[in-house]
C-alpha cells in the first residue's frame, strides 16, 4: 500500500504551478486564476455526486480524484495550505456534529 498523501499531492500541485510547463495542467489552471480553478472545482463535484449516486464505485474513486487534485489547486491558489484545513477538522472532532453545526454562525 502506497503511503502517498494529501501533503504529497499539494507538494506536487505546488511544483507543477510553479513550473510554468505548457504541457502542465496545473500550470494552465494557475495561468487562469482563481475563477477557472473554482470552476473546474464545482464541476468534479457535480460529476463525484452523479457517480455516488449511480453506485458507480470505480467512476466514484475517479472523480474523487478529480475533486481533491483541483480541491488543492483551489486551495493552493487561495495560499491556503492543507494542514489547516485538517486542523480545523481536528478542531471540530471534538464535539459532536450537530453541535459543531450549530455553533456555526451563518447555518
């Protein structure tokens, strides 16, 4: 089994944005910012629920995929970096999750 993580791939998603490759995806997404990142973002959702929803378990893991490598994308643009976001998980196990829901101002 492979020890390959989310640290892993932002490193990575990182590089390659750095890099300015033309044949690099993920220098074109940064080349366009903020809004094509986002948008491409919200697509592999839509597209990780419909697989969810069919029951499509391999087009599932695809999709998921997807949706965590330009999740980092979104995140690396924005100069947000994973290890806060999993610290604010952490932060939030510590109470159930109706009341984490709760406690959250604009719900």
């Amino acid at each position: 089994m492979s020890d390959f993580s989310l640290k892993d791939l932002e490193e990575i998603v990182a590089q390659r944005a750095r890099s300015g490759e033309a044949d690099s995806w993920t220098a074109k997404l940064f080349a366009k910012g903020m809004p094509k990142a986002a948008q491409k973002l919200g697509e592999e959702s839509v597209e990780t629920v419909i697989a969810a929803v069919r029951g499509d378990a391999k087009e599932l893991v695809s999709e998921s995929a997807d949706l965590l490598y330009h999740w980092l994308v979104v995140l690396t643009i924005a100069g947000v970096p994973v290890s806060d976001v999993m610290k604010e998980l952490e932060r939030r196990t510590g109470q159930s999750g109706v009341a984490e829901k709760a406690s959250r101002k604009n719900d």
